[in-house]
C-alpha cells in the first residue's frame, strides 16, 4: 500500500460511511436534533446500546460502561453530501 492510499473500511475511505449512535438531545424529537440533524441524515432507526448506562456528570450526561445497563438511543447514517 501506497502512501495516501486507503482500504474500504479505513477511516480515510469516504465510501465506508458508519451509522453513529445517538442519544438524548440529538435524537429525532430532541431539542438538538432539528439545529443539527435535521435533513441531514439518510436513515434513523431506535436502538440500544447494552453494558451501559447514562451518567448524569458535569455540563453534559454521557455513556459509561455499565454491565446489565441499556442506553437507548438511534442510529443515524449521515448523508453522503454531509459526511466528512
């Protein structure tokens, strides 16, 4: 492999678009969704993140690994225009 050159699934290869896991105000229907989201994504579907949970910690929650916890959340796959 050349320099520059990248692989499917590298993180540099545009082409292997990930859906990302959302949570609490960026999910369709929170308040962060719409300013950030909104018509930006070509796909949302619900999910869940086992093996953790919300911690509710300064300025933000975020997740952390708890075994038996759930977080629920969506998975969005960003518009190709968008992705980067």
């Amino acid at each position: 492999m050349s320099p520059g050159e990248t692989r499917p699934g590298d993180l540099g290869d545009r082409s292997a678009r990930l859906p990302v896991f959302v949570y609490g105000t960026l999910r369709p229907g929170g308040r962060h969704h719409a300013r950030l989201l909104r018509g930006r994504t070509d796909h949302e579907e619900p999910a869940r993140l086992p093996g953790a949970a919300l911690y509710e910690g300064p300025g933000f929650p975020y997740a952390v690994e708890e075994p038996g916890g759930e977080v629920h959340g969506h998975l969005i796959a960003p518009r190709a225009a968008d992705y980067g």
